[in-house]
C-alpha cells in the first residue's frame, strides 16, 4: 500500500450524529412552536452541547408513557425531556449529570381551602400526568386520595379549569409558566408549600438529567 504524500491531511472522521427525544408538551422545558419546532429549555441546552461536539443534532417527539422504551429500542440516542434522576430510571438508563431542579406545586382554584396533606387530601381528586416522579410520589404518600392520570400535563390542566378534578400536582416551572402565568389559569393558584425532591429522593429525584442507554 503506498505511502500518504508527505502533508496529506488526514482523512475527516465522520461527523457524530445524535438523536434527540423529547415529549415536548413540558414548557418551558420542552413544547413546540406554531410552526412544529420543538424548543425549549432543555432543547437549548442540547442545541449548545451539540454546537461544542460539532454534531448534527435532530430533535422528534416522543409521548412520555414510551419515552424509555423507544430509548431502548435506538429510535433516538438521548431523552431530553426533563426527566428526573431517580434510582428505579437508574435502573434502565443512565444520566448525565443535573441539568436543573425545581419544586413541585399543588394548584387548584383561587381561594381553595383544601390542605395540601393526606388527610387534607382524602377523597379528593387530583390531576397528575401518568408515570412521572409526581404521580409516584402521589400513589404513595395520598393513598386515601382519588388520583386521575392523564397522558399530558396539559389535559390534567383542562380538566382542572372543567372542575372535572380539584387539584393537580405537577412541577412547580411548569404548571406556573405553563398554565397560572396564562389565561387560562388566570383564576387559579397554588395551595400550601412546594414540595422539593427532598421530600422524598427516591421518587422525586435528585433534579433533572438526559438520559442515554447504558452501554452509551
């Protein structure tokens, strides 16, 4: 095999692709403009690494109930939609380190008596989007409430201005941004203190992450 010609460039490796999940329908975390482009936060955040990598970057969305099962299944390289750091997800992919943390809120309709506690809570029906760290955390320590689950944190928010549930649990920027700081929450608020990840680290996390496979 010849010899390269003396101060022949080497040849150019090729450009590392990466491919986004997200359930963009989490502002201000992840949500789609009027157009279909999906921003946000933490789609910021990836934008800037994959600028640092020079990496082409794509971005798709992803409904959060399959979000770690299409992971698995290679139909994207990295979950970028606000996913809290908890040991059971430890469990099936790992994590970057923290990104953000927030608190999550209890709202329900301006001037709402009701006791953000168990006892406060019982019988009540609370909204919660299905299968995040705020639904685990109301199965466990609400036992005696009447928890309804909704695929998006949007439709548990239309339900709660329906009167068709009297609370919802949620991420504490997210239901602010996303819903009291809107028209359409302008008639409700927050009821007792946030609940921070402290309250329960197993289930609430330790903030935020993206989330790869584990043999990435």
């Amino acid at each position: 095999k010849p010899a390269a010609a003396p101060g022949a460039a080497p040849a150019a490796a090729a450009p590392l692709n990466i491919r986004f999940g997200s359930d963009a329908a989490y502002a201000p975390f992840e949500f789609t403009t009027p157009s279909g482009e999906i921003t946000g936060f933490d789609i910021e955040i990836a934008k800037a690494m994959c600028e640092e990598l020079k990496a082409n970057c794509t971005f798709q969305n992803q409904a959060w109930d399959g979000i770690i099962p299409s992971l698995l299944a290679k139909k994207y390289d990295v979950i970028a939609s606000a996913m809290d750091i908890t040991p059971e997800r430890e469990k099936s992919v790992a994590f970057t380190q923290k990104i953000w943390s927030a608190p999550n809120k209890f709202v329900a309709k301006s001037g709402s008596t009701v006791q953000t506690t168990s006892e406060g809570l019982k019988g009540k029906l609370i909204g919660v989007q299905q299968g995040t760290s705020q639904d685990f955390y109301l199965t466990k320590h609400f036992k005696d409430a009447m928890i309804k689950r909704y695929k998006t944190l949007e439709d548990a928010q239309k339900d709660l201005v329906n009167k068709r549930v009297e609370v919802v649990f949620a991420d504490g920027v997210t239901i602010t941004d996303g819903f009291l700081k809107t028209p359409a929450g302008k008639d409700f608020a927050q009821i007792g203190a946030d609940i921070s990840a402290s309250a329960d680290p197993e289930l609430l996390g330790r903030g935020t992450g993206f989330a790869v496979r584990k043999e990435d």
